[in-house]
C-alpha cells in the first residue's frame, strides 16, 4: 500500500466519522421522541379504559324532559 493510498484512506475514514458524529445526535433524539410518543399514546389508552362504558350523548327521555323544562321557563 502506498502513502497516497494510506492518506486517502485515512481521509475516508475520518470523513465517515464525521459523518457518523453528525448523524448520532439526530438518531438519537428520534428515538426519544418515538418513545414519548410510545408512552403518551399508553397513557391515552389507559385513560380511555378507565372512563365508563356509558354513551355521553342523552338519552331520548332526557333530550325530551330538558326541552320541557326550557319549555317552562319560556312560557312562565
């Protein structure tokens, strides 16, 4: 192997390595968001398993009984 083969290889490799070094912090920091989203996305389903199993939206009787008190309060 030749010095100008040595150099150009020596060269490559600390090119890689810079390139490695550039690279490493924003692997990094992709896979710590990757995990938050990981955990945030337990967390609201471990919400979602906690709330009842009961509809929010009104039953008919109610949506009827509200309509005539509102009704009530017009008409007094």
């Amino acid at each position: 192997m030749t010095t100008e083969q040595t150099e150009a290889l020596i060269g490559m490799g600390l090119t890689f390595a810079i390139l490695v070094l550039m690279i490493l912090p924003s692997l990094a920091g992709i896979a710590h968001e990757r995990r938050i989203d990981r955990q945030l996305r337990e967390a609201a389903e471990r919400e979602t398993q906690k709330s009842s199993s009961r509809s929010t939206v009104p039953s008919t009787a109610t949506w009827y009984a509200e309509g005539r008190r509102s009704k009530k309060l017009v008409s007094s």
